[in-house]
C-alpha cells in the first residue's frame, strides 16, 4: 500500500507542477503531453481501486452504516470519473480538442463528494465534541469545517472563471494569460479559507502531537512543526513585504516558473505532517484494528491536502493537467473519514465489551466470594472467558469493526474488574 501511495503522490505532483508551469512555458500540442496525461490516468485508475480494495479489506463495512452507502458512492463516482477521463482522452486522439463541459463536470462531482463527506465528517466531530469536551476534538472540528468551506470556494472559483472560456478547448502555441480575478468575491474568499483551513488543521495537528515535545524536547519540536507552516505561509509574503519584488519585474516568466517549482510542495508537505500525526499516534496503540483506521487517516490527509488544487484548472488546460490530482479529493476526503469513524466505533465497542466483563464478573463472583482470591479468579476466567469471546464476536458482527482488545487485555480487564470487588467486599 505504501508503495502504491508513493506512486500517486508523485504522480499528482508531476500532474500539479505540469499545470501551474503551463501558464509560463506555454500549452504545447505534443504527443508526449496526450501519452503523460494518459499515463496520470492509468495511475488514478489503478490506485482508487487498490485503495478501495483496501478499506473494503481491512473494514468490514456490510454492517456499518451509512459508511457501506458512502462507499458504494464513493466506488460509482470514481469509476464514473475514470470512463469521463477516457472520452477526454479520445477526444484529444481524434480531433485535438476536448470539451470543456467534461472538465466541469468530473471537477464538481469530485469537489461535491469531497464537501458532502468532510461535512458528514464535521457533523460527528461536533457531536463527540458534545460528548466529550477535549480540545483536540474541537480542533479538528473547525479545521475540517474551514476545510470544507475552502473546497466550496475553490469550486466557485474554477466554475466562474471558466464561464468565459470556449467549449471546445483546442492545444494553443504560446504561453497563456494569467488570470487572476483579484477582485472576485470567490476567489478572495479562496484565498482566505485557503490559508485558514491550513493553520486549523495545523493547529489540530500540534495539538494532537503535543506529548512528543517532552520526548524530543520542546524547541526542536516547536522547530519541526513550524517549518511546513512557514513554508506554506512565505508564499504570501508579496501582500505584506514582496521581498522578490525586483526579481519579479526584471524577469516575470523565470520568476513565475522558480516560484511555482519552490511553492507547488506547500500543501503536500503540510499533508505529509497532518498525516505523520495519525501515523505517529498509531505506533502508540498496541491494537491493530484501530491502528489500521488510523494509518487510513493518516493517508487520507496526505492525499487530501496534495490533491487540493483545482484552482488550476481555470486556465483549462490542454491537456487538462491537474484534473487528475483533483478528483482524488472525494477518494482521500472518504479516506479520512472512514479512518476516523471506523476507530471510534471500534473504541466504542471496547466500551461496550468493557461493561459487559464488569456486569458478568461481578455477577460471577458473588457466587465465589467465599474462596481464595486467587482461586475465584481462575475459575471465573475459566468459565466466563468463552462468553466474552462470545460477545466479542456479537459486537464485531453488529458494528461491522473488529475488536481491538486482545485475549491477554480481556484477561488483564477482568483481574482488575474482580481486583476492586474484592476491595469492596473486604471494606
């Protein structure tokens, strides 16, 4: 799975990095540029269904609604968008064109699963916040929530820029003119949501990882989470200062194209940190199952934060790169969800199981407290340990997750269960 995941990172960043230089280097009709595009696809193609393969593999999600429904959703669309990407490609082949009303059209649906699921995602993230007031539940609420809201605008603003380009999008010579809309409400709001969503989810994220300071030490933590903020936020710097002010007008083509290859890591990297904090928290739990939802997180986040890029699309490229990277925005959006809510469930249910050893222990020990401690605890595993293997697999069955408590965990519960009704018995 790592090395598939690798693959379609990379393979978004040639597809972003192709794009944004476009603008500068001009949109060229080459055959090499149809077989790259062709190839970006092939690999989105292979990787949405190992990815898919792979969720259904490691959750059993017959019986988890609505996370089932979502994922048969979610399976239709990408294959949808695949058969989109191929009538594209067929266009391109046969009369050096292709239409612009397909570009949109896999562009919103993408964008629109993604909205739909972070929204679901910000829904539950409120309602456990209700439950349980931690303040890194509450973190990653709003910064799903802004999350959301950014891939509302950025949608906005592709749609209407490309209100005034041609249907038919044909290969050009020369570089294209850069619009930048500066003025548009869409598009400020972008910006803005943009840059906030990025310091939420950072936020979130240092919040998250905060015990690993006293473990490395405080400074060098501070130092390693704050490089990739810093990084996304100096792009910026033109509004403020604009440090590269004469390097831009001496020269705006080399500058525009050093800028891009500088900048056009920003978000993945960011991605990489929000994901490093789900995978660093899964070291740290002994149970595989909810180690598993996590790691799924972990590369939701990464894929979510690199494929984010739609902006790009404004200038309907030919061919159009960055389509590609942006349709696995509602892939990695389902990623992250169903990470995050499959290891809830799963902590849920131990909860449940948790209680029900403590119901039956005591029940079993009432008819035993008149024998050695030792003794009553032995045989209060032999005879009840089947049943809550029993009721393990009951619970397994009805969520749809596996349990992640293990026999010897099982075992260690239920000394201590019985540990504290021999200190109540003996006050």
């Amino acid at each position: 799975m790592f090395v598939i995941f690798s693959i379609i990172i990379a393979a978004s960043i040639i597809d972003t990095s192709i794009v944004k230089l476009s603008v500068f280097t001009g949109n060229f009709s080459s055959t090499l540029n149809i077989v790259v595009f062709s190839v970006l696809i092939a690999i989105y193609a292979v990787g949405q269904h190992i990815i898919l393969l792979f969720i259904r593999r490691k959750i059993n999600l017959n019986k988890m609604h609505p996370l089932n429904t979502i994922h048969k959703i979610v399976s239709i669309i990408q294959y949808f968008l695949i058969s989109v990407f191929f009538i594209i490609v067929l266009q391109m082949i046969f009369y050096s064109y292709y239409n612009l009303f397909l570009l949109k059209l896999s562009t919103c649906i993408s964008y629109g699963l993604s909205v739909f699921i972070l929204a679901f995602l910000t829904k539950r993230f409120f309602s456990w916040f209700r439950i349980h007031h931690e303040i890194i539940v509450i973190s990653y609420a709003i910064a799903i929530a802004i999350l959301s809201v950014n891939i509302v605008f950025t949608i906005l603003t592709v749609m209407d820029v490309l209100k005034g380009q041609q249907e038919e999008i044909r290969p050009i010579s020369s570089p294209v003119s850069i619009i930048t809309n500066a003025d548009n409400l869409y598009n400020s709001a972008y910006v803005v949501s943009s840059v906030l969503s990025f310091i939420f989810v950072w936020i979130a994220t240092v919040l998250l990882l905060r015990y690993y300071s006293k473990k490395i030490g405080t400074a060098k933590y501070w130092v390693i989470v704050s490089v990739p903020l810093f990084y996304f936020l100096s792009q910026f710097q033109y509004i403020f200062i604009d440090l590269f002010a004469p390097f831009r007008l001496s020269d705006p083509i080399l500058f525009g194209i050093a800028f891009t290859l500088f900048f056009n890591m920003a978000k993945p990297i960011g991605g990489i940190l929000f994901g490093v904090a789900f995978w660093t928290v899964s070291r740290s739990v002994s149970q595989y199952p909810i180690r598993n939802y996590l790691i799924v997180s972990a590369y939701g986040l990464v894929l979510l934060f690199t494929s984010i890029q739609a902006i790009d699309l404004m200038f309907a490229p030919y061919p159009p790169f960055g389509l590609v990277t942006a349709s696995f925005v509602g892939l990695s959006s389902y990623m992250l969800l169903v990470g995050i809510y499959s290891s809830a469930i799963s902590i849920s249910q131990d909860s449940e199981l948790r209680k029900f050893i403590g119901k039956i222990a005591v029940k079993e020990a009432k008819f035993l407290e008149g024998i050695g401690f030792a003794q009553m605890t032995q045989e209060i595993s032999i005879k009840i340990l089947p049943v809550i293997r029993h009721q393990a697999h009951n619970i397994e069955e009805e969520a749809g997750v596996m349990i992640s408590l293990t026999d010897k965990e099982i075992k260690q519960y239920l000394y201590d269960v019985l540990t504290e009704v021999r200190k109540n018995y003996n006050k």
